[in-house]
C-alpha cells in the first residue's frame, strides 16, 4: 500500500508518509502512550475513523515505520509496535510538541504535558527509553 511520492525532496518524501492528518498522532500514541492495538489507537481524543486508523497502519506499516506482530497469549488480536525507523520519529514529536506548546495556546485549550519544558534532549532520550523499555516485554 505504498504511495506515489511527488518529488525527491527529502522533505517532500517524509510528508507524503507521515504528513497527513493522522499518520504522527498514531506514532505519538505508540510512542508517548504506549499504545498497542487498534482498539487503544481508534480510543485516542481525536477519535480517528476506523477505516482511517486502518488504511493509516497498513501504511506506516509498507514505509517500515510500525510492524504487526501477535502477543502470545492471545493470537487472536494483532498489536503495532514502532520499529526502529518509527522511533526515530521520536524529535519531530517532541518538536511538533514544543511548537503546538507555545504557538497554539491562544487558539486552543492546549493541556500541559509534564516534563515538556525540561531539556529537549532530555526529553527525547526519555521518550525513547520508556518506548523501549516497554518494547523489552515483547
């Protein structure tokens, strides 16, 4: 399921996979909440439609950002995790974070995220280590 992409711009090419509406609110909820199955992703505030959240994991999944796998002690339901390539994901987040953080208050009820203000390496690293520390039980 992979996408024509519009030029050779590196830009370009990163937006036509993660740029559109959806695509890094479901890694932010990997990455950040720690999500696994597409019930948890579908229960997110922003309440993506499931035929959206579908198509959106089928491509992230073809571009190697998240992979399917199977828990063992239930075979029945798929969960998502970050590959590498998806957790390095993890500045732009932080990033987008920051900007939304001191540009889109006037605009919006923007909820205060603890420890957001703190260095931003700092943060990344911790985003990061928390991910694959949760990773490990897989």
């Amino acid at each position: 399921m992979k996408k024509e992409f519009r030029s050779g711009c590196p830009i370009s090419s990163a937006l036509d996979v993660v740029g559109d509406k959806w695509s890094l609110l479901i890694i932010r909820d990997m990455l950040v909440k720690h999500k696994k199955t597409f019930k948890e992703i579908s229960d997110s505030d922003e309440r993506i439609a499931p035929s959206i959240l579908s198509a959106r994991l089928k491509l992230l999944e073809s571009y190697k950002l998240i992979f399917k796998t199977k828990i063992p002690e239930n075979k029945k339901e798929n969960i998502y995790l970050l590959t590498e390539k998806g957790i390095r994901l993890t500045p732009i987040i932080v990033e987008f974070s920051l900007w939304g953080d001191s540009n889109m208050r006037e605009f919006n009820k923007i909820k205060d995220i603890e420890g957001l203000n703190l260095d931003k390496s700092y943060v990344i690293q911790s985003v990061e280590d928390s991910y694959n520390s949760m990773l490990l039980n897989f």
